[in-house]
C-alpha cells in the first residue's frame, strides 16, 4: 500500500557533495535510497531532504 517513490537529496556538509536519489520509506521512516556514505568517507552527518514524487 505504501510505495510512494522520494526523491531524496543527500549534501554532505563535509565536503559539499551532493547526491540526488529515489527511495522508498521503510517501516522505521527511514528513506531506502541504497546510499551508503559519501566520497569523501562521511556517513554519520549528512543532509537529507526528501519530497514525494508525483
Ligand atoms: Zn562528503
């Protein structure tokens, strides 16, 4: 029932990459974009900013 689709952008505040990408929340709220950590080794602060796709 659930499957709406986020686009989910992720910015690193380390180094300023920014990666866009589409998910699906899972039952804890978290967002499923498959993104493990930015290029830079960061994976603990980053910036996620998700909006429902149409
Ligand atoms: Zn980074």
């Amino acid at each position: 029932m659930n499957n709406i689709r986020y686009r989910v952008i992720i910015r690193c505040p380390q180094c300023g990459e920014k990666y866009i990408l589409r998910g699906k929340r899972n039952e804890k709220g978290e967002y499923e974009t498959g993104f493990k950590k930015c290029v830079c080794g960061n994976e603990s602060s980053l910036t996620i900013d998700a909006t429902p796709e149409k």
